[in-house]
C-alpha cells in the first residue's frame, strides 16, 4: 500500500499526460487559468504541462498529509518533493519540458549522493541504519549492499537520459512509470535473495567478521 502511495504522483503523472486528449476542454482550460501555461485542448504537445501540474499538486498534498499525520517530514520524500517542484515550476513557467524530463535523473542521481555520503564520512551505512534491525549481517554485506544502490540510482539516472533523449516523449513517460518501476523491482528482488542469504539467526550483537 505505501509504494502505490509513493508512487501516487507518477501514476497521476501518467494517466493525465495518456487521457490528455480524452479530457473535457472545460476541465483543461479551467486548470490551465491557475497554471503559467495556457493549455490548449487537443494539442497533445501541451498534455506534458498538464501531467506535470498534477503531479506537483499531489506531491503538495501528500506533503501536507505526512506533516499533519506525523508531525514531521521524511528526508526522501521532501527531497524528490524539492525536485519535482524547482523542475515542474521550470518547465511550467518556461514552457519548456526539458526539466521535468531531467527530474528522475536528478533525483536518482541526489539519492545516489545520500547513499555514498555516510560511509565516506565514516558512519554506518544508510542500508544498515534503514534494515539493520532487521537483519544481521556482516558490516562487509551492509557496505557492498549500500554501494549496490548507490550504482544502481546513478545507472538509473543515465538511462532516463538516454530514453528522454532517443526516444520520444510518448516512449519516455511509459519509461518513467512502467521502466523505472520495472528496474527497481528487480534490483529490490536481488537485493533481498542477496541478504538473505547472508542473514544470520545468531544475535544481532554478537561482533561478526567480514565473510571470506
């Protein structure tokens, strides 16, 4: 349930850049009055600035929901939230969609950034900090682990740019859903079989080498 919640602005992203031309014209004209951008029913070149409103207003909304819910704000979803609105408000403003096509880079590429930043300043790692509790493996595990993603995100940046720079918009608003989604299941998947096979029952106290 938390990741269809997660993943609430890209699905909305999608099926109003996909319904654009299927949408009533009143309803069109009566969102683009508060946007920068005066949409046009029919023209499908600007159903990418109507996906990109809806996606910073629900972004808002949840925001909104996690700080009167829990009284405080988490680190990634406020990260990706910052992203999306400095880029969507670009390409809104500016009429120019190039930003938002650079916004899962930018953000696969800052959470790369959040993965590499505490061990190269010598604390544990964010893998271990966020799953620690819950499984007990060797500190060499936690570090290949925390590397792992830290490759996958920058390699999950390049490939957005290279689909948003090869293939057309249509290609790449699939990508964005469908692909990106695509790829992380598969990297969560190994991720987890990996641990798992390197998870031990002993306590989680009890001080463990690095395996041979």
């Amino acid at each position: 349930m938390k990741l269809l919640y997660d993943l609430l602005p890209v699905i909305l992203f999608f099926l109003a850049y996909k319904f654009y031309g299927a949408l009533p014209p009143e309803w069109i004209l009566a969102v683009g009055a508060w946007l920068p951008v005066a949409l046009e029913p029919g023209n499908p070149s600007h159903a990418i600035y109507l996906a990109t409103a809806v996606a910073m207003a629900v972004m808002a909304v949840q925001l909104s929901l996690g700080l009167a819910i829990k009284r405080r704000l988490e680190a990634m979803p406020l990260l990706t939230a910052a992203v999306i609105m400095v880029l969507g408000g670009a390409t809104l403003w500016l009429h120019d969609p190039v930003f938002i096509l650079w916004k899962p880079t930018l953000v696969n590429w800052l959470f790369a950034l959040v993965f590499l930043a505490p061990p190269l300043l010598g604390r544990r790692s964010l893998v271990e900090t966020l799953m620690g509790h819950a499984l007990n493996v060797p500190k060499a595990i936690w570090r290949r682990v925390n590397l792992a993603w830290v490759v996958f995100f920058v390699v999950s940046g390049l490939a957005n740019l290279f689909v948003a720079y090869t293939f057309s918009e249509a290609v790449w608003v699939d990508f964005k859903l469908f692909g990106m989604l695509g790829m992380t299941l598969v990297f969560v998947i190994g991720q987890a079989v990996y641990l798992g096979l390197h998870h031990s029952e002993d306590d989680p106290h009890t001080t463990k080498g690095d395996p041979s």
